[in-house]
C-alpha cells in the first residue's frame, strides 16, 4: 500500500524535532452535495528542525515516532 502523502503549512514549531502541520482539504457533502473544507493538524517528524512558521511542507507517512506523531517531512520540497 502507497505511503500517504499530504501538503500543508506549518502551524508549529516549539517543540524539539516536531512540527505541527495544518492540512486543509476540500470534499463534496454526501447529502448537501456541498463543497466543504476541513482542516487537521498533524505532528511531523522534523529531524533537524529546520521548518519554521508560514512555510509550505509535504509530509508523508512513516513508523510511529510517538503516540502521535506518525508522519515525517519530505526533504525535497520546493
């Protein structure tokens, strides 16, 4: 099975080697058949801490670093 792969910006970055990502995506409404937005936070796994607030990352899924942080990022975005 294909590794996820998500696009966000980074909301947070206090915590040592951890960046908190906000991921917003749109969908239609299954009743309403209205588009919708919905946006989550996720922890990522940021090695070097070298992400700050504002910028643009894409994360993907990995090995559980901790009860909530399951995903790290990818170093080749632009």
């Amino acid at each position: 099975m294909p590794k996820k792969i998500l696009h966000g910006i980074v909301v947070g970055d206090k915590e040592n080697k951890t960046i908190k990502v906000m991921v917003e995506r749109k969908y239609q409404h299954p009743l309403f058949k209205k588009v919708v937005k919905s946006k989550k936070k996720y922890s990522a796994h940021d090695e070097k801490n070298k992400f700050k607030v504002g910028e643009k990352v894409s994360i993907v899924e990995c090995k559980p670093y901790s009860k909530n942080k399951k995903f790290e990022v990818l170093e080749d975005n632009k």
